[in-house]
C-alpha cells in the first residue's frame, strides 16, 4: 500500500491529452480498417459527458426535488465519479 505522502505526490489525469490520445487511436484505427465497437465509443462519451456536463444536471435536479447539494445525497448525485458512471453506463446501452 501507498502512504499517504506517496498519495499526495500523485499527478493529476491530464484529461485533454487523453481525450487527445483516445482520438489518435481510434482514427488510427479506423484508417487501418479496424471495426470500431459503437458501444465503447459510446462508453467514452457517455463517461466523458456524464463527468463534465451530468455535475450541473444534476444540481438543477437536486434543487428542484429540494434536495441539498452539500449534504451527503447531494454530493453522491452530482459526484463527477457517479455522473461519468451513470453516463458510461447509458453510452453503453445505447
């Protein structure tokens, strides 16, 4: 296990430069002729948007269903963990 100094040190993900890396790949492989799975790719930008655009949703459907977004179910629903699930999860499906 990590201590908590070694935790600390850890980078942040760059999340522009694997959005960049993810679009390398995928047209490198469409150019080689490889199929590409719609549902992975759905996957992604369910997971990216759920982390990005879900947060603020969700906040508005919080406030309207009165519940506190600082308070403990608040702060789970509008999770950018939860969201890019919950998005993951639907880009999947559809």
């Amino acid at each position: 296990m990590k201590s908590m100094k070694e935790m600390a040190e850890v980078q942040p993900i760059n999340e522009a430069a694997l959005y960049d890396d993810i679009i390398q790949k995928i047209t490198e492989a469409k150019e080689a002729g490889v199929p590409i799975d719609e549902g992975i790719l759905g996957a992604i930008a369910g997971g990216v948007l759920g982390a990005t655009v879900g947060t603020k949703l969700m906040q508005a459907i919080c406030k309207a269903l009165g519940v506190d977004v600082k308070g403990t179910f608040g702060s789970l629903l509008t999770s950018k963990l939860v969201m890019g699930s919950v998005g993951t999860a639907m880009g999947w499906k559809l």
